[in-house]
C-alpha cells in the first residue's frame, strides 16, 4: 500500500480528494493505490510537496509484445515514441500517446512510381 507524507513549506495543505481534509506535514499517511492513480497528478508531479513511498504504477504489456497499449503508463510511452524519434508536447493525453504509436507502428506507404509516357514514332526530316 502507498504511503504519501507531505513535506511542503506548510503545516497543513488540504487532500487532493475535495473532502477539506487536511494533510499533516511529516507524517506519513498509508492511501490505497486506487486513491494514488486518481490523484495522481497532484501529488506525485510536485515532488518538493510529496514523499510517495510504493506506488505500484508500473507499466503493464497487455501483449507482451513491448508495444505501447493501455497497459502502460504515460511516462513509458513518452520514453518508448522519444526513443524512436518521435516528440511529445509537454501535456499529451495517454489516448494521443496511443494514437502517436499507432502511427510509428503504421507502414509508410510506397512512393508511386512515376510513368514516364514514351512515344514510339521517331521523328522524321523532311527531304526538300
């Protein structure tokens, strides 16, 4: 189970969750991982105001194919596209992450060969 301590500049700082609850500074509060995923972005992407202990936020191949899928998170799909050459903005939704490989995955089509359109009659010099 995750542990999450505050550790900002103040006393108190009031939970993610809207209940007005507020949260100690120092003290470590055990939260279920259920909690952690949903509020997620507030907590651990201020790391000078949260100390998060065992989060299980893990990537996990669905296919086991080492192809980006929803099993994984945004953080290793943004390493596996940049990998590959491809950039991500600094907010991307998973769903465009997603989108983004399934254009990396997608064969680039064949170039058309050009026709070159080529007369058989051969010009002739008129005799005077």
């Amino acid at each position: 189970m995750p542990t999450v301590t505050y550790i900002g500049s103040r006393v108190y700082r009031k939970k993610p969750d809207g209940t007005g609850e507020l949260w100690p500074r120092g003290e470590p509060v055990s939260v279920s991982q259920d909690y952690l995923d949903k509020h997620r972005v507030a907590i651990c992407t201020n790391p000078t105001a949260f100390l998060v202990e065992g989060d299980e936020a893990v990537t996990v191949d669905e296919g086991a194919d080492g192809i980006p899928d929803e099993g994984w998170t945004k953080k290793d799909i943004t390493a596996w596209l940049e990998e590959r050459g491809r950039e991500t903005g600094g907010y991307t939704t998973k769903s465009k992450l997603l989108a983004t490989v399934a254009e990396v995955l997608a064969p680039a089509p064949e170039p058309i060969p050009e026709v070159v359109e080529t007369s058989e009659e051969t010009p002739t010099q008129e005799s005077e």
